[in-house]
C-alpha cells in the first residue's frame, strides 16, 4: 500500500470551483490506477472519476462535464478539478490508488457547496 494524503477542499459558494490534489508516496506512481470518490453523510461512498496508466479517465454520471481527474505521474499526485459545484456536491473526498487487488486510500478532505 501507498499513503495518500488529499488537499484542497473547503468552502465554496455554488457554482464556484475547487481543484483537489492527492500526493501519493508510490514510488512507481505510473502503474496505479487511481480514483476519486466521496461520501456523503448517510450515503454510500461514490466513485466518481478514474484514470487509468494510459491516461484514459471515466466519470461517474453526476459529475460528467463538470469535474477532471488528471495526473502528474512525475509528481505521483492525482487531481480533481470540480466546477459548477452545487450544494449536493458536499461531501467528504477521497482519494485512492489501486493495483491489482489492493485499495490504498487518503483521510478524506470536506468539500462544503453552499446555496
């Protein structure tokens, strides 16, 4: 497993933007595929966005056209950019790298929309 540590999140009026970050201490960052998901109070977690080794990303319905997961493989830190955020958008944002069969995640960071 690698450490995640996720910055980036806090207060945000709708319809404003948020850009996530997740530092990872993976020392071959290229080979993880690597997601965001969230949780919401009383709600399961979601997976949100993945990008896989090659580049290729897909988004849950909810966020398609309005968040991007990126990477910087030099960096091994994974992105989410969250625009035209909307109060059902608050939650809390995890990261998570994957290989093979095993899930390293990061503590989470509180995104607040407010109306």
């Amino acid at each position: 497993q690698v450490q995640l540590v996720e910055s980036g999140g806090g207060l945000v009026q709708t319809g404003g933007s948020l850009r996530l970050s997740c530092a990872t201490s993976a020392n071959i960052f290229d080979i993880y595929i690597l997601n965001w998901y969230r949780q919401a109070p009383g709600k399961q977690r979601e997976l949100l966005a993945t990008i896989s080794t090659a580049g290729s990303t897909h988004y849950a319905d909810s966020v398609k056209g309005r968040f991007t997961i990126s990477r910087d493989n030099a960096k091994s830190t994974v992105y989410l950019q969250m625009n035209s955020l909307k109060p059902e958008d608050t939650a809390v944002y995890y990261c998570n790298a994957r290989l093979r069969a095993i899930d390293s995640w990061g503590q989470g960071t509180q995104v607040t929309v407010s109306s």
